[in-house]
C-alpha cells in the first residue's frame, strides 16, 4: 500500500514540472507532446490501481460525480462505432489514447488516496514557484516574443502586433494550458495561503493578475477577475478588513502595471486594440455563434451529429470569421445532443457542486472558484476535457480538505 502511495505520488508531482518536461522533450524532438504521454501514463496506471486494490481486498470508492463521466465516455464510444470511428482508428487506439478515460482514471485514483501533509507542503512550493516564474516569462515575452516559446522564433512574432499576440508564458506546450492550469493553480495557492495564514496574498494575487493580463487572452483575464471574487466570499461582512487589502492589493497591481508601462508597454493601445477591439458584443464570434446553433442544433437535437465539426458546420463558422460554434455548451449540444451533453454538463457540475461542498465545510474556495473558471471558459471556447495538471491538482486539494474535514469531524 506505501509503494503504491509513493508511486501516486510521483506521477502527480512530476507533473507539477509539466513545463520543464515540455521544453526537454521539445529539445529531444519527442513526436509527442508531454501531455499526450501523460494521458497513456495514467490510462495504464488508473488500471494496474483498480486491478491492485482489488487483488489486495481494498476498497475501491467510486465518487457520484465519476457516473457522469462513465456514462459519456460509453456514450462517446457507442458514437464512434456508429460514425466509423472505430473501423478507422480502431478500438484499441480510441480506448488506449481517450483524454477522457485518463481524466476518470486519475480522479479515481485521487479519491482513493490519503494525502499526507509533506505531499500538500511539496506541491505548494512548486505551485509559488511556477506563479513567480510564469509571471517574469509573461513580462519577458512582452520584450522578446518568442522566449521559450515552441516552433517559433522572434522574428516570426515580431511582425505581429504586441497588443493581439496571445502571451502564454511556459505553458506554450500546449493551446490553452494557461487558461486550464495557471488559473486554477493559482485559485489553489490563494486560497491555501490565506487559509493557513489567514492573510490575504497579496503578492502573488498581483503576480497573477499581471499575468493574466498580460496573455492578452479575454476568458484568462476574466478569469483571474472570477478566482478573485472568492475573497469577497470569505470575508463576507468583515469590508473594512477586505477594503484595506483590496486596496493595497490594487496599489501592488497598478504599481508593476506602471513599471511595465514605463518599459514601453502602451496599455491604452492593449485596451483598443486587444479588450474590446470589437467595439461591440454583436460583432464577436462568440455571439454569433448563436446563429450557427440554432440552426444546426434542431437537426441533432436528441443524440448529436456524432462527429463533432463537420466540414458543413466549419464552413458556416468560417462565414462569420471563426473556426468552430466558439462556446463549449452550444458545441456540446450540437456534437452530442441534449443526451449526450446531460452527461458531460451533469459531470461539470457535479463537480461544481462536490467542490462547493467542501468550501461550505472547511472554508478552503480555492477548488470551487478554479471549477468556476472552467465553466466560464466554456461560455468562450470549445475543450470539453479536464486533463490539464492544474485542474488535476484542483481535486488533489480538494481530496485533502475534505479528508481533514471527516478527521475533524469524527475526533
């Protein structure tokens, strides 16, 4: 049992160095990318565990939320039968290399494990770190667009304008892990600090928000605004003691804001050109997606097209300057139908509500408010899986509080 607690262990913190990793394997010109590995790693693991408890007569618990998840992985294979998927790829390649069976597999292993106080100490100090050096990379790609960046170079970026050009920091791995894995790594690392301090952490709120703003991306920049709120709820009727951290919380903000604009960094040039450079709602992807659901989503409405993006919803998107119907749940309701969809949503919510759960008892939000963001990014893009290491550790932490909360309980 402590082997195969160690070895949990090491799979989960290893990927805390998920950027390190990347950049090495991108030196070594693996055909993969680092993630791609990670989703057989735990495919393969998530099996010898459940074989391992069994063979040992433990028990083997199985959260309510992982019956969502079930039901739409089945309801995704049932599909590619159907659509030929299978007959192309075929079974072994589909079940082997599925994003989401890794996403069941490692969330069972991670209610089916104790994690001691050494772990929690570990991760935290890798997660501080990651926030300090994601955030100088984010201010150095300001400078020097391609910084460790992959299969680009500075004088391909340098022609595009600063102002638009997507940072991402070191998690250029892979598109949108700084969305899926700073932000809610950041949520945990607030909330554990002010939890165990009970001070509100200022520094790396700030170092976050800078950040985050500095991606150039609207849905993380939202984002970093909705993890924030959290501190609203835990101070709930104390405004005077919420006041005076918000503002010099803000006074830090616009402080490192002002020295990068004193580096030559137009903010008002970001803010039209990037913010809003729409200049209205109507005229965003996003909502003109709108018209391409309800068109294509009465034909499917019950079971799906089966297939996902078609060439003919492609090029009805393309027609209104976007590459897919650009909001998760209108995507969802199209690629699976109202079935289908009742259970990939019931999941995310389950979990919305489980996380919940555990802030009520214990006071730690960090859980809660980083699953607030993922449903939010769904509201703007199209990623229907959770295997994004941040997210990961986001039910790692909320296994630990909710442990604690049933030791404390029951003493």
């Amino acid at each position: 049992m402590t082997s195969i607690r160690r070895t949990t262990y090491f799979l989960l913190l290893s990927m805390l160095f998920t950027p390190v990793l990347a950049i090495l394997g991108n030196n070594l010109n693996l055909p993969y990318g680092i993630e791609f590995y990670y989703i057989l790693i735990f495919w393969a693991y998530g099996v010898f565990f459940i074989f391992h408890r069994i063979a040992n007569g433990l028990r083997l618990k199985l959260p309510k939320v992982l019956y969502f998840l079930l039901f739409f992985i089945l309801y995704e294979l049932i599909w590619s039968f159907f659509n030929g998927d299978i007959e192309r790829r075929g079974f072994l390649k589909i079940i082997v290399n599925n994003v989401q069976l890794s996403s069941f597999f490692v969330i069972l292993i991670i209610y089916n494990t104790k994690f001691s106080e050494k772990f929690i100490q570990t991760a935290i100090g890798v997660i501080k770190f990651t926030v300090v050096v994601a955030a100088i990379v984010s201010i150095i790609q300001v400078f020097r667009p391609g910084f460790l960046l992959f299969n680009y170079a500075d004088t391909d970026l340098l022609s595009e304008n600063i102002y638009e050009l997507r940072r991402v920091s070191i998690f250029g791995y892979r598109p949108l892990a700084y969305g899926f894995t700073f932000i809610p790594l950041l949520s945990i690392i607030v909330a554990m600090m002010h939890y165990r301090s009970g001070k509100f952490p200022m520094f790396f709120l700030a170092l976050g928000g800078i950040s985050a703003f500095l991606t150039n991306t609207r849905f993380i920049m939202i984002s970093f605004v909705l993890l924030s709120i959290q501190f609203l709820v835990i101070y709930g009727k104390k405004l005077a003691k919420l006041s005076k951290y918000v503002f010099v919380f803000a006074l830090l903000f616009f402080t490192l804001l002002t020295a990068i604009s004193n580096l030559g960094y137009d903010i008002q040039a970001w803010y039209q050109e990037r913010l809003f450079a729409e200049g209205s709602i109507l005229e965003t992807t996003r909502y003109r997606a709108i018209e391409n659901f309800l068109y294509f989503f009465p034909k499917y409405y019950m079971l799906g097209n089966g297939e996902g993006l078609t060439h003919e919803i492609e090029a009805a998107s393309q027609a209104i300057g976007s590459s897919q119907i650009h909001v998760g749940y209108l995507s969802s309701l199209v690629y699976y139908g109202i079935v289908g969809s009742l259970f990939l949503f019931g999941f995310w919510f389950s979990v919305t509500k489980m996380f919940y759960r555990t802030a009520i008892n214990t006071g730690y939000w960090g859980s809660f408010f980083a699953m607030l963001t993922y449903l939010w990014a769904q509201l703007t893009l199209v990623h229907f899986t959770m295997f994004f290491y941040g997210l990961i550790f986001v039910f790692v932490f909320d296994k630990y509080y909710h442990d604690k909360h049933l030791v404390s309980k029951n003493s």
